[in-house]
C-alpha cells in the first residue's frame, strides 16, 4: 500500500458515504501514520465486512519474509497518482 493510495482512499472517503466509513477511516489514518502494527487485525476486519471465506489473515510477516513480497511489488504501483486521479474524476 503507497502513500498515494492511502491518501487517495482517504480522499475518496470524504466523498462517498459508507456504511462501514468510521472503520475504513481509523485504518487508513492508522496506515498514514506509518503504523501497521495491526495491519493482520485491520485486513481481518474488512474481510469479515465482505464475507471472506478465503485469505484470513493469521499474524503479521517478519521482515525476512515480507522482504520477498516488497522487492516484487517495487516494480510499480497499481495505480499511478494519475490514474487515481483519473479514476477520482469518472
């Protein structure tokens, strides 16, 4: 998750009306201040707002094992800040 799309998120919620909106909110400000110290519990959270049957998270990685997953995500974002923004704009 890049500091833009948190921020993007965040954007978006002063937007749109969510039923779970409080919820959504204290994880994103909880992720902009750099703390995902609960980051398995918030994950958790949302998946139980949308049903999951699969993919419960069961603790948080060591940095040994994050390692991997951070080198492949560093080839690019999801999305760029233009494409958010685009988005924003439909």
């Amino acid at each position: 998750m890049t500091p833009e799309r948190i921020n993007w998120l965040l954007a978006s919620l002063d937007k749109a009306k969510l039923e779970h909106e409080e919820l959504y909110r204290e994880i994103l400000i909880r992720w902009n201040n750099g703390d995902f110290t609960r980051v398995d519990k918030d994950h958790n959270a949302i998946w139980d707002l949308e049903n999951g049957s699969i993919g419960r998270a069961t603790g948080l990685l060591t940095p040994e094992e994050e390692a991997p997953y951070i080198e492949s995500s560093e080839e690019g974002p999801t999305y760029t800040p233009q494409q958010m923004e685009e988005e924003d704009n439909e």
